[in-house]
C-alpha cells in the first residue's frame, strides 16, 4: 500500500492480536509509519515492523492502563470466540459481549475518538457465535449517547492469504492440497466471501469517511457477490487439482441457518468503497500465495 493511507502516524490499537484478522492489519497498518499497539490475553512474539507494541491483557484494568498508556487515535476490535473448541459459554460471553464492553468503557474513560468493531453479518439464530457477538452492539445501542464513535462492520466470509484451517477456505486448501476428504453439506447455501485485503481496505474507507458517518453505526462488509457452497469447493478442487473426495450431504446443515445471505453493500459504496477482488480471482490469489508458502 505504501503511504496510501493518509493518516500518518496515528496511534492505533488492535485487539486479538494471535488471530488471523488482527495480524493481517497489524502487517498493513504498520507498514503506513503508524504505531500499532497490539494487545492478546497471551505473551506471543510476532515478527512485525518497529512500529509495533506487543502488549498482554488479560483484565479490565490492564486493558484501561494499555489504553490510557498509549492514548490511541483510534481502537479496532478483532477479538472473537468462534466457538470451535468447544468453549463454554460463559468463554464465549466472555471474549463476544464482555470483552468489548470493557473495551468500550476504556475508550470512553481515555477520550479515544473511535472504536471499530469487527463483528459478523450473520443473524443471530444461527449459532451461540453469532447470538453474542452481535449482542454486544444491541447493548452498545442502548447508550443512546457515544463519546467515543463506535462503528460495527459486520464482515462476511472473510479469507485470505495464510489463512488456517479455522477458516473454511483455509480448511478447503489445506484438505485439498493434503488430498484429504471432505464431508460436507450439501452445500446449497449461497454466501457471500471477502479477500481479507478487502476488509483491511473498508477499514480505511471507514477511517477516511469518519467525520460523517453517525457515531453509532452498523456497516455491511462484503464483496457483493454470492456464490453457492457447492460451487466454491468445486472451484478449489479444481485449481488444486485435488484427488480429495467430497462427501456433499454427509454432514447435515444447522436447523436454523438460511439458504441464501447477501451482503447490503449500499452504504458502504456510499462512501466510494469498492472490492479489489471478486470470489474467483481472490481465491486464485489465495492459493497462490499458499502454493509459494507451503511447497
């Protein structure tokens, strides 16, 4: 990106900094001469820029103390619990409702101007995931009065380089490259895949365009195009060239998950946003980049 972005030198801290969303940001944000504070709850070593600060929270008041520390312009929220290890829920409200909270309350005590959040577009019937984290902007809805903006962007299927099996996509390379089967759905489902590039790109749209979005707002993140489960895995079976067996109707699908889900992009290209990469092309990228990292 080089110094695209025009803020220079902002102080910005992101949170969750061992997830797969946090270290692509970290990587372009830092590469724009600004000072990334990153927190996690554990002490992790992270090969970035100089410009990066590795900071361990594990409680609110060491969260308020990063805050208050390093007075950030601006703070990004990429923690999350997905779910997938079986946590408890008491972890998942934990990490999806309590987390930001606190998160929310240190902004305001330390008169940070904006805190974005990373949250899902997925409804809230779906899964324990998606119930709390999208909990935590019913509650922020209820302020009724925000001295810090907070802005939600409700991010799609996002994927891209270097991401790991937590990722369907990933999960998707990964198996097809090891020639291991799959057991899926059906896969009838039509979704909706962002490039992680692209979710890194309408974070700067959003910081840009701040001064006239409200100061509480839920933004739709997505590459406005949908494409059925089924086709997607096919498509990366084929690049791959994959000897994978794709067992499609040997895992049933949730009760309550929907067939189709589409982004509403409006507001967001409103603001000039458009996606660098349509599905197939960010999946070529994607295998490409796995290709050169793992052969």
């Amino acid at each position: 990106m080089g110094n695209s972005f025009p803020y220079l030198y902002m102080k910005i801290l992101i949170t969750g900094a061992s997830g797969y969303l946090a270290n692509y940001l970290i990587t372009c944000f830092s590469k724009d001469n600004n000072l990334i504070v990153a927190t996690t709850r554990a002490r992790l070593s992270i090969a970035h820029s100089e410009n990066v600060v590795l900071e361990s929270v594990i409680n609110y008041s060491q969260l308020n103390h990063v805050v208050f520390k390093y007075q950030p312009d601006m703070v990004i929220n990429t923690v999350a619990n997905y779910g997938r290890s079986n946590e408890s829920i008491s972890e998942m409200l934990d990490a999806n409702i309590s987390f930001p909270c606190e998160l929310y309350e240190a902004c305001e005590r330390n008169h940070v101007p904006i805190m974005i959040n990373a949250g899902t577009s997925l409804p809230s019937t779906i899964s324990r995931y998606s119930a709390t984290k999208n909990s935590f902007m019913d509650i922020a809805q209820s302020l009724g009065f925000y001295r810090t903006k907070i802005l939600e962007l409700s991010l799609e299927n996002f994927y891209g380089p270097n991401c790991n099996n937590g990722n369907f996509i990933g999960f998707l390379i990964d198996s097809c490259m090891k020639n291991k089967d799959l057991n899926l759905t059906e896969g009838f489902q039509l979704r909706d895949f962002i490039h992680v590039y692209d979710v890194y790109s309408s974070i700067l749209c959003v910081i840009q365009n701040q001064h006239v979005i409200p100061n509480f707002k839920k933004i739709s993140v997505g590459s406005g195009e949908v494409i059925q489960i089924r086709s997607l895995v096919n498509m990366v079976h084929s690049l791959l060239k994959s000897k994978s067996k794709v067992n499609f109707g040997a895992v049933n699908s949730r009760k309550s998950e929907p067939e189709f889900l589409e982004c509403d992009m409006e507001y967001l290209q409103s603001l000039g946003w458009r996606p660098k990469y349509k599905v197939t092309e960010g999946i070529i990228d994607t295998i490409q980049q796995w290709k050169s990292e793992n052969l």
